[in-house]
C-alpha cells in the first residue's frame, strides 16, 4: 500500500521549514568576532536597555544594562537620571567601588547649560556590580537601580573593560 502524498508532505514541510529558519537566523545574527581587537565605538540604547560594542561598523556584541532609578534624561546632579547625547570615555578605574569602571565625559557643556542653576552632576560610568551585590550576576539587568551609570554584570564588564580605550565615543540614545 502507497503512502498518500499528503503525509509525505506533511513530514517534510516542517522539516523544511525549521531548516530555512535556522538558516535565516545563521545569516542575520551578529558576526561571533572574538572580543581581542578594541571596540571604536559604544552605543547604549537606554529604551532597549542595551550596550552594544562596534569595531569599523561591525557589530561586535550586545549586553543588557541597568540604567538610573528614574526615567527621562539627566538634568541635574542627584536625579537618578542616565544622560542621553555623545560622550568619551575619558579614564578607566580597575579600583572602582562597582568593580571595574569605565569614567564617561558627562557632563559636557550642552549638559551644564541644561541643568540650569543646578549643577550637572558628574561621576557617570559604565561600571559592574557592587562586590557584596555581585551574586545577583544578570539578575541586577532586571531592575534601573544605579544613580545615572550605565551596569552589567562583573563578567560582561572585563570583556567590555579590556577592548574599549579611553576616546572611545560612547552615544547614549533615549
């Protein structure tokens, strides 16, 4: 007895199918480029809650941050707000409180300008983890709990930390 066409194509469609999309996300996923040559720019996405590493254009990776307490961009020292525009980092700190830090250039004159009377604040960084709050490790993306800086977890800021040098432009978007 022939198998009726039907069931043929019933057992390969989906066979087919699930091929197709693993091999459309093969080809649309970020390059695997192993995190030895530095990064030339970062851009955090403060609505996708993300740092993204780009070397010539590439993407190189993509973490998960923790951002201010509050929402909206920085205006002024003490409001718990992550600033959003274009920035350097100007220093890196290994003896950093939050592990290790990479210190950003805010404010910048646009940001003096915009606090007004107050002052603008200063000390943002990209930063891990509190040493007596590291266990936490990725759960600490899961809450905006720093003062202004940008968080990931201990492990993710030693790759960060080792490919991006101080002149890096870092943008942060809203």
């Amino acid at each position: 007895m022939r198998t009726p066409i039907y069931r043929i194509l019933a057992s390969i469609i989906p066979a087919q199918a699930a091929l197709m999309l693993g091999f459309a996300w093969f080809c649309t996923r970020p390059p695997n480029i192993p995190l030895t040559a530095p990064a030339d720019h970062v851009v955090i996405s403060k609505s996708r809650h993300t740092l993204a590493l780009y070397a010539r254009g590439v993407l190189l990776r993509t973490y998960p941050v923790a951002l201010g307490r509050n929402p909206g961009a920085k205006r002024f020292a003490g409001d718990h707000r992550t600033p959003e525009g274009s920035y350097i980092v100007d220093m890196k700190n290994q003896q950093s409180r939050f592990y290790l830090a990479l210190h950003l250039s805010y404010p910048e004159a646009s940001d003096r300008l915009g606090a007004g009377e107050r002052p603008a604040g200063g000390d943002i960084e990209i930063h891990g983890q509190l040493p007596a709050l590291a266990f936490l490790g990725s759960l600490q993306h899961k809450v905006d709990w720093t003062d202004g800086c940008i968080a990931l977890t201990d492990a993710e800021m030693d790759e960060v930390f080792r490919v991006v040098r101080v002149g890096t432009p870092v943008d942060i978007l809203p």
